[in-house]
C-alpha cells in the first residue's frame, strides 16, 4: 500500500464542495434573495455585519453558506449543524426550525437594539383586534392583557425555542473547523443517500454509525481546536472511510451479482457516483487489492468499530528522494510504528526507536523523526537508543521489497522543511521575485502533519498499513521501569 502526495488531478464535483451541488439553480435562487434582502460577503462588510446564511438542509443536519460579494459560490460553509443520531421527529423539526430563515429587525432609534419585524406586525394585529375586541364588550381587563402579550410572545418566543432546539444539534463554525467538518459530511451524505437507495441493512446501519461519528466529531470541534482534537477526528475520519469504502464495495459487487435492491433500481440516479467522494486534496490512492466482500456479508457493527479505532503510532521519516514511477518524487514515507521491529530493520536499534516512538503517543498519531531528535537531547541522546540512519534506509529497503505497507509522499519543499525541523523551530523562506520574505512555525508544521493524516486516513479506508510478518517482541522498557 503506498501513496504520494502530488498536487491532486481534477476531480468531479463532490458532495458539499460547493452549496447545493445537485440543484445549482437553488443557489442561485438564494443568492438572488440573499443580494435583495441583506448583507452579502465582501470587503464592505465589517465585524458588526451579519451576512445573509443560505442553510442547506440534509437527512443529517445542514451546511449554512454565506454569499460571496463576487457572485462566485462559497467553498467553506460559514456553519455547519449536525442532528443527534437516532433523532425523533420532535427533533428532527427542531433541526428545520433552526435552519429557517433569520428574521427581519426594525431599527428602533430610541432604544438600543431592534425589535423583529414579526413583533411589530403582531403587535399592530393585536392592537386592531384587541380594540375590536373591547368594541364589541369583550371586557378590558382580558383585552389588554392580550393584546400586551401577543408581541412579546412573537418577541422572546423564538429565542426560547432556538435554546431548546440546540439541544439536539450541534453547530460548528469558523473555517478550520468547517473545513474538516465538510470532509465528513460528505462522507455521510454518501452514506444517507446509500442508505436511502436501498432496503439493506448493512447500508441502513452504516449511515446510523457514520451519523454518530459526524456527531462525535462535531462535539471535539465544538470544545477543542483541531490542533488538540486532531488524532481523534483522524480516527473517526478513518472510520467513516472505511463505512463508504465498504459501502461501495457493497453496491459494486451488487451490481456484478445482479442482485441491487428494488429501490436503487427506481432510482438509479439517486447517488452521484458508484464510489464514495473522494476528497478533492486527496491523491489517487493505488491499494494493493483487498479482498471483495462476499455477498451477504455485514458491514461493521458497533463493538467492531470499537476494535477499528486506530491503536497503531506511526513514523514519518524524509530520505533522499527516488522515483519509482517516472518523475513522481517520493522523498518522504509514514510506516507503522511496528515495522521497526521487523527482523530484517537493524536490530536491538530498531525495537529501541520503536520503545521510544510508541511510549506516551496516542493512537493514530503521526510522529516525526525530528520530533524523536528533538526529545533526545536534539540528537545527543541518539547514541543510546539507536542508529536512526540505518534503521531508516533497512525500513525504505523493505518498503520497496514489498514487505511491509507504506504511505509515500511527494512534500513540497516547505512542508518537507518543516516536518525535519523540530517542533518548535522555525522556517524562513524567501521569494525570489518580490524580495519578501515568510517565517513558517510550529503552527505550520502542526498544518502539515494534519493534512498527511488525511491522506493515511483514505490510505488506509480498506485496511490498516501492514508493518509485516515475522516481528519481534517490543522492548516496553518504560513498563519496566
């Protein structure tokens, strides 16, 4: 299993890479109301606007789109809401009622703040009738308080409902946050829709886990930044790829053995693609071959998904560059931690390196081997754990001997300075047209470790990086001690 990482090909649009993918004629519908009725996205619009939201309703919650002034449709949704798994009907309306179109405000100049345009007309029909009322000896002691009550309730109501609404959704904003979350999103779209398509359990169940993953993942978005949260959101991004990826073998093999459910035959247009969406950021991945599911076989259950989530740290390693097809560069390779203990990578040293890469890394985590450097006493301390060089070059040997599974990449000049420096060291770069010069930092570096595990996320959808056969024990040396 290997994979580099190029400037992706052109791909076909996906699933929520741009708003209402399937019905562009809504966009621009809404853009010409959005245009009409309030602020859109531009460089007029300061801190204090509050642009004009197109919600995108879908079976598993919603993706809010601003409008961009330029008339050029968004690529980042502005919110994203995710519904609770198994919700109810009562739930599933509050979703609706949140994803509904804001209220229009009055301005009012002697107070502060404004009163909501459905307040006002409430108001005005409350007093008509309250005085029709009182005409016609309703007596005024009922009439009044009425009459008062009717536009407060149109004023505050709302707002109550909205806080009891958000306790069965999960809203999400900010561009980092969004951005991750629209990954999974389009993976879950994959899953309703399959699921929507057909009558068979396995489909109907892997859109229920894939919404409770969507939901878990909304709730670290919600509480931590995605630097913090990252290993954890890789793990359940994993898991979602590999729900599609079965998924489409599903209807692959279906379609070869004839046997596709009734409604995906009347529908045949209702998913975009036989295959998941693929990221459009993702490389094309050449898996050696998995096995094809046999026909009957069920997708994951819920304590398989448990044994799924990633327990594995991995090494991530730059050597000099080759090119094993063509002009594709591969100067930068992701391992499974446990192919250092591989009998044919240098050993005491290899299971040494490995006893220190794994002691106190949380699973699916992407190590650096500049990061082992940096906690060795910048490099002093390597003498006592290992000869990380010759590791290394045994390590890229069996890789291309095909006896173990590796992620091969591709990295600009940049992102592969960046991943050598240590964790908190610094990168100048200059450009040599305009003079001007950049400093990239940790924060940087974090950037480009979270967009490698994206690419070992789809890497492994069909299954884990193999770190080969025959390995020895590990050291656990901290246990020991």
């Amino acid at each position: 299993m290997t994979d580099t990482l190029h400037t992706p090909p052109p791909t076909a649009a996906s699933h929520h890479e741009r708003p209402f993918t399937r019905d562009p004629r809504r966009w621009e519908k809404e853009r010409s109301r959005a245009l009409r009725m309030g602020h859109v996205r531009d460089h007029t619009c300061s801190d204090a606007c509050e642009p004009v939201l197109v919600h995108e309703r879908t079976l598993w919650g919603w993706l809010a789109w601003t409008v961009p002034g330029d008339g050029s449709p968004p690529e980042i949704p502005h919110q994203i809401g995710v519904l609770t798994p198994a919700a109810t009907r009562t739930q599933r309306l509050a979703l609706r009622w949140l994803a509904r179109r804001p209220a229009q405000h009055i301005a009012v100049d002697t107070a502060p703040g404004s009163l909501r345009l459905a307040a006002a007309a409430v108001a005005l029909v409350s007093l008509v009738a309250g005085l029709f009322a009182i005409r016609h000896a309703v007596p005024i002691d009922i009439a009044l308080p009425a009459m008062l009550l009717a536009p407060l309730l149109a004023e505050h109501l709302p707002d109550r409902l909205d806080a009891r609404a958000r306790e069965h959704v999960r809203m999400v904003e900010g561009d980092v946050a969004c951005r991750y979350l629209q990954r999974l999103a389009a993976l879950q779209t994959f899953l309703v829709q399959a699921a929507a398509g057909s009558d068979r359990y396995e489909l109907r169940r892997s859109a229920e886990v894939g919404q409770g993953l969507l939901w878990d993942a909304a709730g670290l978005l919600q509480t931590r930044d995605t630097r913090s949260a990252s290993a954890d959101l890789i793990a359940r991004e994993r898991l979602m790829l590999q729900l599609a990826h079965q998924v489409a073998q599903t209807f692959k093999h279906s379609a070869e053995d004839g046997t596709a459910g009734a409604n995906q035959a009347s529908d045949p247009g209702r998913l975009l693609s036989p295959s998941p969406p693929r990221p459009t950021t993702y490389p094309a991945v050449r898996h050696a071959p998995n096995p094809p599911l046999q026909k009957g076989t069920l997708l994951m259950t819920q304590p398989e998904l448990a044994t799924a989530i990633p327990t594995e740290v991995y090494l991530l390693f730059a050597h000099e560059p080759y090119y094993p097809a063509g002009a594709q560069e591969i100067n930068t390779t992701v391992v499974a931690a446990a192919s250092l203990l591989h009998p044919r990578v240098r050993q005491p040293d290899g299971a040494r390196i490995h006893d220190h890469l794994v002691h106190g890394r949380r699973p699916g985590e992407i190590v650096p081997l500049s990061t082992l450097t940096h906690e060795l006493g910048g490099g002093a301390r390597w003498p006592e754990v290992g000869d990380w060089e010759a590791a290394t070059e045994d390590l890229l040997q069996l890789i291309r001997d095909h006896d173990c599974n590796a992620l091969n990449l591709g990295l600009p000049a940049i992102a592969r300075a960046l991943v050598c420096a240590g964790p908190h060291s610094e990168i100048r770069a200059a450009d040599p047209t305009t003079g001007a010069h950049r400093v990239y930092g940790p924060t940087d570096r974090i950037e480009v470790l979270v967009e490698i595990g994206r690419h070992l996320a789809w890497a492994e959808a069909g299954s884990p990086l193999w770190p080969g056969d025959g390995l020895l024990p590990p050291i656990n040396s901290h246990e020991a001690k």
